[in-house]
C-alpha cells in the first residue's frame, strides 16, 4: 500500500497570544480597580453637595414655617373669644 501524502493546509489564524501573566491581571485588575474608586469619589462629592443643598433648603423651610405660625398666632389671639351671635337670634 502507497501513503497518500497529504499537503498541511497553512494556518490563516493569528498566532494565539501568550497568556498574561498573573502580575499583568493583577496591574490591569488594580488600574480598573483606581478608575473605578476615582469615579466613586467624584459621585459622592456631587452627592455630599446636594445633601449639602438640601439641608440649606431644608432649613430655610423651617423657618420660614416657623414665621407663618408665628403670624397665624399672633391672628387667632385678635379673634374675639366670644362666639358671635346670631343676628336672627336677637330680639
């Protein structure tokens, strides 16, 4: 029996690449990692700034609360005690 010599097709793919190594992961890991702590910080100052905001505009409701009833107050305690009475009731 004759072998059949058969022709190595060639091989478009690109070469696979190494794999990297652990301290690579480890460095890529840690830059993600930096990224991501530095986005966190810049959201919890926006966020520390509208609490900030809110607290100001909180306060500032409050008093302007307490200066209406203030003023209400001050109204009831012009309005006579006696009840008023009833023009049809008079005789």
């Amino acid at each position: 029996m004759q072998r059949v010599k058969t022709r190595k097709q060639p091989n478009l793919q690109s070469p696979p690449m190494p794999a990297p190594s652990r301290i690579e992961q480890i460095a890529e890991r840690v830059e993600r990692l930096l990224v991501r702590h530095e986005e966190v910080q810049r959201t919890n100052a926006l966020l520390q700034d509208q609490v900030e905001a809110l607290t100001r505009e909180r306060d500032a409701l409050k008093s302007r609360l307490a200066a209406a009833r203030t003023r209400l107050d001050a109204l009831l305690d012009q309005l006579p005690t006696d009840p008023p009475q009833d023009p049809s009731s008079r005789s």
